[in-house]
C-alpha cells in the first residue's frame, strides 16, 4: 500500500489516477503523439520539453515498454530532421533506466539489419547517423562506434561486388561524422586516421564513368557539379581541419552533460556488414546539385560554402523535411520555413536550391514532380515578401544556363516553370528574354520558350497565350490548335480519295454501321497494287488517309469526341491497320490532321495503344521515321514514346502480377489438401480441381513470355533507330568537315541517356542483349559512351 500511495504522490495523483482509468490504446496514442510531437514549436523550452516527456515515458515504462521502443525505433528511422532531439531523450532515459538503453540499442541494431536486407539504404543511413549520435549521449561507447565503422569500411576491400555496394557503407560513415567526429577523434583519433586513410584510398580507385550521365549542367561553371562522394569526402577534410568545429547541428543534449555524462554506457553488439547478394539494390550514386553561393545573396546572412559541412547539414536536414512531409504541401512549407537557426543562413536560398537539386535529380526525383510546383506556390503564399523574388532569380539562372542544361532536367524545368505561371496570372517579364528571338530556334533558350508556351497553352488556351506575350514572341508561340483537313478545301478536288471522303462524311454524320463504312471503302483503289509483295493488296493507304482525316475532322470538338468516334469505329481502324504498315500509316495521318494541336496527337495515340489500334512498336517506329525529323527534337514527342515504353511495361507487370497470383492459389490449394484428411474421392476432386488452374498458369505463363519478348523487341527497335540515326550524322559531320555538336546532336544523345536512366530497372535485364546485338565494340565511341555510363550507374 505505502509503495502505491508513494508512487501517486510523486505522480501529482489525478494524472496518475487518470491514466490507470484510460484504455491502453488511448494511452499508446498518447504516447505516440508525445514523442512525435516533441521538438515542434511550444511555449517552454525544448530542454524542459525533453526532461518532462523522459519523466512520462519512465513513468509508463513498466507496461508500455514494447510500445515505447517501436515508436522510438521508428521516429529514428523515418524524423531524420529531429535526430539529435531523439538521440537525447533516450540518453535521459538511458541515465534513469540502463536496461532500456541496452534493449534500445539492440533494438535499433537489429532494424538496421532488417532495412539492410530489404534495401532500404536511405532509412539505414539515419539509423547508423542516430547510433553514432547516441555516443555524444552517453548511450554509445565511442571505441564499439570506431569497430563498427571499421567493418564498414572494411567492405571496399570485398571482391567481386558492386561498387555501389561500397560507396553506400563508406556514405554511411562519411555522413555521420558532422554528428560524431569530433567525440570519436578525442577518444580513437589513430584509429579513426586510419579509417579515413584507408576512406580516401578508397575514393581514389572508384570509377566515376557514370558522373556525365547524372550531372544537371555538362559545364562546371560558375558551380563544380561534384560527384556526392567526392564533395562529401572535402566536407569531412575541412570539418577535420577545423578540429571537427561545426556550427549549425542542434545540440540539445548540451544542456544535460551533468546528467548524462554520469549513466553507464552500452557496447554496441559485433555488426557484420550482411553479403551481397542477386537481389541487393544499393541507391544510384548521385552528383551534387548547386546552384547558388554567397555572392547571390549580398544584403543576407552568409550562404556556407559548397565545401563547409554545414552545407550538407543543412541540405541534409531540408532533404529529410521533404521527405517526411511531401504529401501535406502545406505542412512541408510550414516546417521548411521554420528550420531551426534561420535567422544565421540565407534559408529562402537554401530553400528552392534543395527543391530544384530533388526536381533535378538524375534519373528521376524523390517524389512526383507536380509535389515541387505545389509546393513552391506553397512558400511563395507563407514568404510573399521574399521568397518569390528569390525563385525568380533562380528561374533567371536557369534561364542562363540552359545552354549546358540536360535535356531531361530542361523537360522537368518547362513542366515546373509553365505550371507555375498558370497560378500566377502567366505574367512573366518574357522582355528579359528577348535575347532567344535573335538565336537559331533550335537552340535551346528559344526552343525553351517555345516549349513553355506550347504548355502554358495545354493548361489555358490559344488566344490567351498569344495576348500574354509580346508581339515580337510570335514566332515561338504557339500554332491555332485546329484540325487540318485535306479534304475539306474544294480547290483539292483533284485529290485521289476525295469524293469517298465526301460519301464518308455524309455516311458518319449519319450514324452509318461499320459494314455500311467498308462499302464506302471498298472501292477506293490502292496505290501499292502494282508492288509485288503479298501486303501490298491488304495495306492500303489511301483507304487509311480518307478514312482516318474524315473521322478525325468530323470528332475534332473535343477529346471525348475523338474517344467516341476510335471507339465506333474500332472495327474499322482494327481491319486497315492490320499489318505493321497500315498501324504505321495511321499515325502519319493522325500527325497530318493533328500537327499544330501536340496534345491531341499524344491523347490519341495513347487511346490508340490503349485500344490496340497500333502497337508499342508501330509509336516507336514513327517516332523515328523521317515525316517527324522536322519535330524530333520537340518535347511532345518524347512525351509520347516514354508514355508509350511505361505501357508495354505496366502490361508486362500485370501479366505477371496474375500468374504469381495464380501460382499462389494452386499453392494454397495444395496445402489446404495436404492439411485435409479426407478419403481418395475427395482426392480426385482436388485434382480436378487443379486443373483449371493449371491450364491458366500454362496460358499465363505463355503470355508473359511473349509480352517480355515484345518489350525486349521495343527497347531494340527504339536503341537501333537511335544508333542509325546518330551514325548517320556522325559520318555526315566526319565527310563535311562539320563540328559533331549540333544542338540537334545533344538533344537526340540525351534523349538517348533519358531511355536509359528512366527505364533503367527494366533495361537492366536486357544488358546481355543489349551488349551483343547493338552496343559492339565496333559502334562511334560517342554512343558507345552511353552505354557505358549506364553500366557504370549500378556497378
């Protein structure tokens, strides 16, 4: 009794009361909420924040501590940003419960196992960083700290495995010495010498082919695009200069030395480093984006250098925020801007520096690109007075640079930046770039112009873009989005077709059958008819041109239009298009009808791959052919052949999604028979049973090897055209004794990285292929030098 009414007295008595009333669930919610919540903005300090919640979380200890170490486990793994405020609650709870300590640490070693083995890399690295933290808390011994880093690096001495594997161990050291260093070099200092001698040597033999394929601008000015390990590796070199001083990690556990300095400290357990393996995935190697330095920002707080390691802090921890927050645009921005010691850096810079570096990045970004548009409006609403002007600096920058600017990386910033004039009236001092109307529109700063209108233009309408902009930007505005017609003009009464189209256009407008559209057809004579292969009689193009120029001009109104009519007709389209010249010969038309309207061509050709009209094969042909050189290089038509690759991927997922599926109900099947006792009718009925089933695995498994098959032949059909084509004008620059690189030349070789790095999962299983029939050691060493840089990327 005397131990209950002690332990109500030390409790204030009615919370204690309360909480042994409250169901347990409300209470783990509580708890939850507690430790999620500590370190947001409050009335008293965080340091008397920590010290109240240490006391809650002892408190409930006794019959909450299984839920109190997953919570703990998971806020170190998925709220990097507030590392250092977890890392001093548990050296609290550590100094007033040993056990805990110890149960926590290992807990945290085993999860750092468990995101190990399914490759979770990203949620590793701030496991190890809040180990390493844990040692300025008194949890960790910094000597166990030293022995686990040593068998991290110990793994750039493995044979035979992928150099990806060993960059990530030695990012994962590298990265937490901003935290740690300055702890492990008072103790281990020879120890931790030897670590970063054996770090640098390591650095020195990596291969860094694929740096040119990851890099935002091919140009290193006025900023070095550095490979990440290769900036890190100077971050740490001048933290170690500066006798490991850094200034800007918030160190809330300062304010506890007098307690901590006196708990026990725990031995992390021995760590192996788990093998490689088939299935391990390790992160891309990335190269570090910059954009702005101190000069950029005169009147502010001092921008830290590339090469200071509070730069990678601070990106680090703006980096995490995203990460943690992306789906609330509204809470991402709040949390951005109240980054702790604002007041001492030029945030708002540091701010859209990161958000561009994550739009940026190589071969895709962290998250859907439409998040970084919304959540820049997002900003600019929070900073009216600040940050808009400091986007339209760095929109001016870009604007600059976009000479050097990587092709994929101009798409995304004419996606961002046209989105983002459609929330702002589409006002834009477009006088400023006036300087693009004097230059070669296949340059890139009028090509971007162009571009920008042409998407402005899908996200309003014609007139307005053209009222938006001065009169002297007509040429880079975009065409009247309207339908062409051959047909339709009487001085083209000559044409062959013409007075079908006319018997045509009656026949649909009054609702005619498909039988009643193959009469009209019928009679329209075939221009191939005299050529002696066989296809020649079922491939007829004139037929194709009246049918497919009537239909399309009579549904014009609109999208749902044109889905009806490919709909009504289906029939029709299936029957001329039959061969793989007929499916060609549709698009020429479809491009013919539709070539001032670019987003009409890539809605219909995608509803036409949708309703099988034409095939992956037939989009990526015409992609290539010569009727588009003149709009090769134009962004829809990129947009169409990505759209067209993820396709033919998602169809060969699906396929396969259903035959693991249906292995896995003849398994379940299997055991549930096993597991009956049944007698030997029973038996027979199980195996009719399975019968079925095994017909469908059969035809499935059919079905996915032919999809695969058609998806190899597409990735063979679009990198043959890319290597003819840039053989073709290789050997033209060769004989004319003309400069190899056109602006033509380095939008199609990027175009060509672009296939690689955005389908680089899929393309990975067809290297083999790849390597023997068209990547030879005989190919131009400038497209050979794509392929090896790929190769490189997961090496």
């Amino acid at each position: 009794m005397s131990r209950r009414r002690h332990s109500d007295d030390s409790d204030a008595g009615q919370p204690h009361k309360r909480r042994r009333t409250s169901e347990p669930s409300e209470i783990e919610e509580r708890l939850e909420s507690l430790i999620c919540r500590v370190g947001e903005k409050s009335n008293s300090s965080l340091e008397s924040n920590l010290e109240g919640l240490a006391g809650v979380l002892e408190a409930d200890l006794p019959n909450y501590k299984s839920k109190i170490l997953r919570i703990l486990c998971t806020v170190a793994r998925l709220l990097p940003e507030k590392l250092t405020v977890y890392t001093t609650l548990v050296g609290l709870l550590n100094a007033r419960n040993y056990n805990f300590g110890g149960e926590f640490v290992e807990a945290m070693i085993r999860q750092l196992k468990e995101c190990l083995k399914v490759n979770m890399y990203n949620e590793a690295v701030h496991l190890v960083r809040f180990l390493s933290d844990l040692v300025n808390c008194h949890v960790i011994a910094a000597p166990s700290m030293v022995a686990m880093f040593e068998n991290f690096v110990s793994v750039t001495q493995e044979e035979d495995v992928p150099q990806v594997r060993c960059d990530w161990y030695i990012f994962a050291f590298l990265s937490s010495l901003p935290w740690v260093g300055k702890e492990l070099y008072e103790k281990k200092d020879a120890e931790m010498d030897r670590l970063l001698s054996q770090t640098e040597s390591y650095l020195k033999r990596r291969q860094k082919i694929h740096v040119p394929m990851l890099q935002v601008w091919t140009a290193d000015k006025p900023h070095p695009q550095e490979e990440y390990l290769d900036c890190l590796w100077s971050q740490i070199q001048k933290l170690k200069k500066d006798r490991w001083q850094e200034r800007h990690i918030l160190r809330p556990y300062l304010a506890f030395d007098s307690i901590l300095c006196e708990a026990l400290q725990h031995n992390l357990p021995p760590f192996t480093p788990p093998p490689h393996t088939e299935d391990s995935v390790y992160p891309m190697p990335r190269v570090i984006f910059r954009m702005f330095d101190y000069t950029d920002d005169p009147e502010g707080p001092v921008m830290p250098g590339s090469h200071s390691v509070e730069r990678f802090v601070i990106e680090e921890n703006l980096h995490c925020i995203i990460k943690s927050h992306w789906k609330e645009r509204k809470t991402c921005a709040a949390q951005l801007l109240s980054y702790p010691g604002n007041n001492k850096i030029p945030l708002n810079y540091h701010i859209v520096e990161v958000i561009f570096a994550e739009l940026f990045q190589l071969p895709s970004p962290p998250h859907i690109e439409v998040m970084y548009t919304t959540l820049l409006i997002e900003l600019c609403k929070l900073q009216p007075g600040s940050l808009p002007q400091v986007l339209a600096q760095a929109t001016e920058m870009l604007y600059m640079r976009l000479d050097t600017m990587n092709t994929t990386c101009v798409d995304r910033f004419i996606n961002w930046f046209s989105h983002h004039l459609s929330n702002f009236q589409f006002r834009w001092s477009w006088e400023d770039w006036s300087d693009c109307l004097t230059q070669d529109l296949e340059k890139p700063k009028p090509k971007f112009v162009r571009e920008v209108l042409e998407k402005c233009m899908r996200l309003s309408y014609h007139q307005r873009i053209i009222d938006i902009v001065p009169a002297s930007f007509s040429v880079l505005s975009p065409a009247n989005p309207v339908c062409i017609y051959k047909y339709g003009d009487e001085s083209n009464r000559s044409l062959p077709g013409y007075t079908v189209a006319l018997c045509l256009t009656i026949a649909i407008k009054n609702k005619a059958s498909n039988d009643e559209i193959f009469g009209i057809l019928k009679d329209v004579p075939n221009p191939n008819q005299d050529d002696d292969d066989d296809e020649g009689f079922t491939f007829n193009p004139l037929k194709i041109d009246v049918f497919v120029q009537t239909l399309l001009h009579l549904a014009a109104k609109s999208f749902s239009h044109s889905f009806s009519a490919l709909a009504k007709f289906h029939e029709v389209f299936k029957t001329l298009a039959e061969s793989d010249e007929g499916k060609l010969h549709v698009l020429r038309v479809v491009y013919e009808v539709w070539k001032n309207h670019p987003q009409m061509i890539a809605v219909l050709v995608d509803k036409m791959i949708r309703t099988q009209i034409v095939d992956c094969a037939a989009v990526a042909n015409w992609i290539f052919s010569s009727e588009l050189a003149h709009d090769f290089t134009r962004f829809y038509i990129w947009e169409i052949l990505h759209s067209t690759i993820r396709k033919m991927n998602k169809h060969v997922l699906k396929i396969h999604k259903e035959l693991e599926e249906t292995k896995a109900r003849l398994a379940r099947q299997h055991k549930r028979r096993d597991s009956d006792d049944d007698d030997d009718d029973d038996d027979q009925s199980s195996d009719r049973e399975d019968g079925p089933l095994e017909e469908q695995i059969e035809r499935l498994q059919e079905k996915v090897e032919s999809a695969q098959s058609e998806q190899k032949n597409l990735f063979l059909v679009i990198f043959q055209r890319f290597i003819m084509l840039l053989t073709e004008h290789l050997v033209r620059c060769e004989t004319g004794g003309i400069d190899v690189f056109t602006p033509w030349y380095k939008s199609c070789i990027e175009r060509l990285q672009q296939i690689f790095l955005q389908h680089h999962q899929i393309i990975q299983q067809y290297m083999v292929t790849l390597e023997n029939l068209l990547f030879t050691a005989e190919l131009d060493h400038h497209i050979l030098a794509v392929f090896q840089q790929f190769c490189a990327l997961q090496a």
